[in-house]
C-alpha cells in the first residue's frame, strides 16, 4: 500500500514538473504537454509526450503592400474640335479681303501718251497693258490703273461725279461709295470719288477681293479724263497713287 502511494506521488510530480516546463516556453513555437494514463499491467502511471505546435499570427499592418492596382489603367481620349458655323446674317458672296500687295518704294515710273494726243501720265514701269474700250488700264496683282480720255461739252459737276461719273459701277451689289470731293492735282482742279468694290472673280477660286478704288475727273479744252486707281482694300499705295494722279499732263 505504501509502495502504490509512493509510485502515485511520483507521478504527481512528473506531472507537476512538466506543466512548470510548458508554461516557460511559452516563447517557442513548439512546446510539450504531459499527460498520465494508468498501467493495466503494473499499476504504475505511464508518461505520454503529444508535440504542440504553436501558431503565430502576423498582424495585417505589417503584411507587404499589393504593388498592382486591380482597376486597369486609362488613357484620356483624344480631344474633338467642332467646326465653327457660320451666322445667318454673312453674305456668303461676299468679296473677301485678300492680303495686300504693295507697289514697291522703287517702282520706276514711265510716261504713256493718251490714245487721243490730249493728255499723257506715268505709269509703273513693266505692269501688263489691256485695252478696255477706250480705256488704256495697266494691271499688277490686284493693283490696276486705267485712263480714259472722253470728249465733253462742258467740265463735270460734283452732282455729276456721283452720278454719271460712277455709273459703269453703281449697280454692282458689291460697290460701296465711301465720299466725293473737290481735289487740285498739277493737271488742274478735279473730282475724287473714293469707293470700294469687288474685283473680277479668281480664276480658280471664284472668289472677288475687295478692292479700294480711287477715281479722279479731270476737264481741260473739252475734254474729260477719267483716272481710276484700285488695289486691294488695306495696301499702302497712298505714295504712288499720288504720283500717278499728280503725273498728268495735258498735250494739246
């Protein structure tokens, strides 16, 4: 009986001694439980050794970082320009306003006799001539000047300068007649009407330029010339019109 208390207090304290052991690991990751089961054979307490393995939980804030993004991405689509319309109220037919071209500051000027002996006047030298009627008109570009000598009964009026004298090119639905004025040139005195209207149609656009016109009327021994000076609406051709007009001579 003594030896069976003394083989029971034995046990106890193996067991005692074991469970001291598991709880000092408790840093490891695997540690030892202990548990006693009785000898059918020799009633003495057998010693069972069951390995457990400890789990170790890593916090979410020290997980890595997911380095792709699941949204695919997207590139900006490509900007659309919609044509500008135009408004109901432009005249499509319009003559447009084309860039200028300027008679040089070295433009050589040369005498040309009148068709009829009255007059002469100086024009830009190496400019085309055309017969127009009986006007002589000498052309560069949009540039343009054209004489005309006609017999008269009397010197025109400045009534007779808005009226008769613009008659060829009141009925255009492009000519705008801007003033008409008294003007004193070398020739003598005179009338300046200064108008716009548009050119002959481009030949491969159809397009008109708008063209700034000056007209002068000047009367001496019963003979009236008319002197008309255009060029596209903007070029500055103050100078050389001024030597054309001022150029007029009479001869007889």
């Amino acid at each position: 009986m003594r030896r069976h208390l003394g083989m029971s207090a034995g046990a106890v304290a193996l067991v005692l001694l074991a469970s001291a052991c598991a709880s000092s690991r408790t840093s490891t990751s695997t540690s030892t439980s202990t548990s006693t089961s009785p000898s059918a054979s020799n009633g003495s307490a057998a010693t069972t050794t069951t390995p457990v393995v400890a789990t170790t939980t890593t916090p979410a804030s020290n997980r890595p970082a997911s380095t792709s993004s699941s949204a695919p991405a997207t590139s900006a689509s490509p900007a659309t320009t919609v044509p500008a319309t135009s408004g109901t109220g432009v005249d499509p037919n319009a003559p447009e306003v084309v860039e200028p071209g300027d008679i040089p500051d070295n433009q050589v000027f040369v005498p040309f006799p009148a068709i009829d002996g009255h007059s002469s006047i100086k024009i830009p030298e190496g400019w085309a001539q055309t017969q127009v009627g009986d006007a002589a008109v000498f052309t560069d570009k949009y540039n343009s000047i054209s004489i005309q000598s006609v017999p008269s009964a009397s010197a025109p009026t400045l009534d007779s300068a808005k009226g008769a004298g613009l008659a060829d090119v009141a009925s255009d639905p492009t000519f705008t007649l801007l003033d008409v004025k008294p003007v004193t040139r070398k020739a003598g005195t005179g009338f300046l009407a200064t108008y716009e209207i548009g050119s002959a149609p481009n030949a491969v656009t159809g397009k008109k330029a708008l063209l700034a016109v000056e007209r002068y009327t000047f009367f001496h021994n019963g003979t009236t010339v008319v002197l008309t000076l255009s060029g596209a609406k903007g070029a500055d051709n103050v100078d050389p019109w001024k030597v054309v007009s001022d150029s007029l001579t009479w001869t007889a």
